[in-house]
C-alpha cells in the first residue's frame, strides 16, 4: 500500500522481505511495530537484492536435467564458442559428456569485434544446440545480444547469457529478468565488481533470482594474454553476494596452452563452475579457434580439474 515492491527470501532460519523502493527508511517504525517483524535493517549497498545482507545463504540456482549450480558440486559448461552446423553441436557434445561436462554451451549469436568475422546461425543454430541436448540429456546454454533475443533463446535454452560487452544494456538486463530462465551475466572488460553487482541487480529486480555470476576477464595494461583473468573476483563476489560464481578462463586468458591451469586455479579459488571453449578441429573454427581445447586436452583437463575439486571439498566427476 505504500508503493514498495516485495522481495522474499526463505532461509533456513529466517525469512527476510526485502522492501524496494525510494525513502524506505521513513516508514521503518511502522514495520517495526508489527507482531511478525523481528526487526528492520536498512541494507547500505547500492545492489540491494544481491546483497549478503538481503540472503545470508548462498543461492543454488536450479537448471534443469538435476542441474544445480552454486552446491557442492562443480559444474563444467562446454562446447564451441559459436554453434557452426548439427554435426559440430552433436560432436562436440558427445565429447563433452563423456569426459563429464554437464551443460553444454554455443553461441548462436556472436558479438564479434569485426563486422566481417562470423556472427553466428541464429535460430537455426539453437535448434541444433537443443537437438544435441535432448540427445545427450544436458541442459545448454546461449548468449541474447538483444531484448527480441532473450524471448528467442528462452524457448530453445536452459540458461541465457548475457555476455560482457552487454553487461551495461539495461533494457537487455530487464528483459532477462523478465522471464523465468536462469541468467548467467558475465563481468564487463573494464568493468568493477559493484558495477556487476549492480548489473545483477537490474535482473533481480524484475523478479527473476536465478542469477549466476561470471568472471571473464578484464582489461588491463597487459598484452601478453587477451585479458587479465581477475580471480581476486572471486573471494570479494562471494563476500559481498549470495550469488554463485563461475569463471571462464578461455576468455580469461585467451591462449589454448594456459586455459588448463587457469581452470584448475578458477576451481582452487572457490567458483561454482567454469564455462571453456571446446571444438573437435580448432583450426577449423569460426569463432575463437586459438583459445579452444581439443577434445582429448578436454578430457586430461576433466580429469585434473576433479582432483582440484576434491582437494577444496567439492566435487566434480561422479
């Protein structure tokens, strides 16, 4: 009645009813003379529903296909940075699998630096990404460069991305949070961590909590890799949010020989998972051949990766 839009949040021991709306602060004796109001608190950050201080529980953001990510289990997004015909998704899908990843990703729509490169197949290409899931039982994921996108991709995926370069598209953002599929934001190149925060917090916002943040690298100074993979991120996101974390050290570092052990440092630093890059001919690919692991690197890579996990009390392999 006072204008303010609800939140709720269940945890195990409290609930808490997050109250969105301007001046909130004037109307605080009045809740708190209410019988079922333990008590009020004003939480100071600026990204309100993404705050610890709105959930002191982690949040498990359930997929689909028994899919949960930010639990104890470690989860592996894998696949081709773009979708490029049905045999590559069902190819490369398979090997995915089989060496344990459990969701499988593609890009059907690219946002590439040059108006010339590969912009990827469209629909058609989610189609063939959610042929290879069902196939496979795994659930997938793609990126929306637009709010006609987003409608699109829920349709045909079980996670949307929104990917750096739209991390600050506010109408994208809302849009995303508008329907029910869970959304994974990855952090600007030069962007700070509140301002993923605060991004995160335009698709809370619109109702939709199953958000996932990642961490894919950002600019610096430095040239000798495609951009400086930020695991500092990591501990400081999990300290100021309840969001889970996932790294993608393919972006991150941008060079095939070093995207194994920066995966295994994503894991020892405490990510919910991590999203890699993977193409059975590489040097064949259309989008990001020199950052993609061959498929039996893939599988060594697997088989590492879950001896990290154990040793930081996750779990990774079944």
């Amino acid at each position: 009645g006072l204008g303010y839009r609800p939140h709720i949040s269940k945890g195990e021991d409290i609930t808490i009813i997050g109250m969105i709306g301007d001046s909130a602060e004037k109307y605080k004796e009045v809740f708190e003379a209410m019988d079922v109001v333990e008590h009020v608190n004003e939480i100071q950050k600026p990204y309100k529903l993404a705050s610890r201080e709105f959930k002191r529980e982690n949040t498990v953001v359930k997929v689909s296909r028994n899919v949960d990510i930010g639990g104890k289990k470690i989860h592996v997004m894998a696949g081709p940075c773009a979708i490029e015909s049905r045999d590559l998704m069902n190819d490369t899908g398979k090997i995915v699998k089989e060496a344990g990843g459990t969701i499988l990703r593609g890009g059907a729509f690219k946002p590439r630096s040059s108006p010339y490169a590969f912009q990827g197949l469209g629909e058609e290409g989610l189609k063939y990404m959610e042929e290879a899931g069902e196939k496979l039982h795994m659930p997938t994921i793609s990126e929306a460069m637009t709010v006609e996108q987003v409608e699109l991709l829920s349709k045909y995926c079980d996670i949307i991305q929104i990917g750096a370069r739209n991390m600050q598209n506010y109408d994208l953002l809302k849009a995303a949070g508008r329907q029910k599929k869970p959304v994974l934001l990855k952090r600007g190149m030069a962007a700070t961590v509140k301002e993923l925060l605060l991004s995160a917090e335009y698709i809370l916002s619109q109702g939709n909590y199953d958000v996932i943040l990642c961490e894919r690298g950002i600019r610096t100074f430095e040239d000798s890799t495609r951009f400086t993979m930020d695991l500092n991120a990591v501990p400081v996101l999990k300290k100021f949010s309840h969001l889970p974390v996932v790294l993608d050290p393919s972006h991150g570092i941008g060079i095939r020989e070093h995207v194994g052990t920066m995966a295994k440092a994503c894991i020892a630093v405490g990510a919910d998972g991590i999203i890699i890059e993977v193409h059975p001919r590489p040097e064949e690919a259309l989008s990001d051949g020199p950052q993609s692991l061959m498929p039996e690197q893939f599988r060594r890579l697997m088989e590492d990766l879950d001896l990290v996990a154990k040793a930081v009390g996750r779990e990774l392999l079944d």
